[in-house]
C-alpha cells in the first residue's frame, strides 16, 4: 500500500494542537522531555490566496508539485523530525508551532547545492548527523544532498510524490523494526546511495 497524504490527514487519531495536526504522541521521558513530542505535525493548508507572499518571501514562483502539497498541508515534520518538508510562516510566533520557513534554506541561509543549481528550491531537510537538504529541481525530480558536501548526492527521484511515498515507506520500516528507537535526539537517518 502507497502512503497518501490525503487518507493521513483524515486519520481519526489526527489531533489540533498549538496550530497544528500532530499525530502520534510519543513518550515522555521521567525528566519531562518529549512532553510536546509527535511522530507527524501537519500544519494547516494554504489557500491560493496565500502564493503570492511566498512567492515573494523566496523571490521565486512555487511549483506545481509543491504547491499541490502546500494545498493539503503548509509543511509538516515526520517521523520525529527526521524529516522536514518546509512551508509558509505568516508571522514568527514562539506560541504556536509553525513549519520550518521555506525561506530559510532559499534565502537566509542558501545552500551552495543552489548556486550550481540555480532553479532548484530548497523545500526541506533531514536532522540526522550534520544533516541533508532536500530539493526539488525544475524539471520536478527531487534530490537529497549532504549539507556539508554539497557534491555529494544521497538519492534521487523522478518527482515529489515518488520521494515523499519511498521515503516514508523507508521511514515507516525502520519504525516498525524499532518503535521506541526513534524521538528527536534520535532521528531517522537520511537515504544514502
């Protein structure tokens, strides 16, 4: 069975917390870390009228493949924060959780991967090590590349749905393998080649 985003979304176990959807509350350790721990956070979709400031906040038009999962949701964090797929942040705010800005790895702290790849778009990250940064290219095909090496390649796929849909199953295998093995300080590891 493929991973849908679609059906995750409207899984009964889906809560709404602080801004966002969060699914799968992890434990909290005897020292009160993890007490704000999900496996996925999910935050709210945007509406069309939303790209334009976007657009504008990365100097750059969204593609269609982005802006089709920016649609059902501005971001998310998965399996712990293992994986990081970027959205629009309206309004800074330490009170509520947001997505990791689709600015940041575009503008505020640009990938050299970018510069030799300038109609790529940095559309989210790994947390393992020194951590990966995830791009999606403008023919749509999506590359995962070391942070500090920006010439090496971990992997890659024809679209967005295709890495989402491996990386995910790759991901949910490893849980399943090892469910209390992962939480924040422990993330899943990125793809490697």
């Amino acid at each position: 069975m493929h991973f849908s985003l679609e059906r995750l979304l409207k899984s009964p176990t889906i809560k709404f917390i602080d801004g966002a959807f969060v699914d799968g509350k992890l434990p909290c350790r005897a020292d009160g870390l993890f007490s704000e721990a999900y496996l996925h956070e999910f935050f709210p979709a945007l509406s069309d009228i939303d790209f334009p400031d976007l657009e504008q906040q990365i100097h750059r038009q969204i593609p269609a493949d982005l802006r089709t999962f920016l649609q059902l949701t501005n971001g998310c964090s998965l399996f712990s924060d293992s994986l990081s797929i970027s959205g629009f942040v309206r309004v800074r705010s330490r009170t509520s959780r947001q997505p990791i800005s689709l600015r940041h790895g575009n503008v505020t702290e640009r990938s050299g991967w970018l510069d030799m790849n300038p109609t790529a778009l940095c559309i989210g990250s790994y947390s393992s090590g020194v951590g990966s940064d995830v791009f999606l290219e403008e023919q749509g095909s999506v590359k995962v590349v070391d942070r500090r090496n920006t010439l090496r390649l971990l992997g890659e796929w024809t679209s967005m749905a295709a890495w989402l849909c491996a990386e995910i199953e790759r991901m949910d295998s490893v849980l399943r393998r090892n469910p209390t093995a992962i939480n924040p300080l422990n993330p899943i590891p990125a793809p490697d080649v």
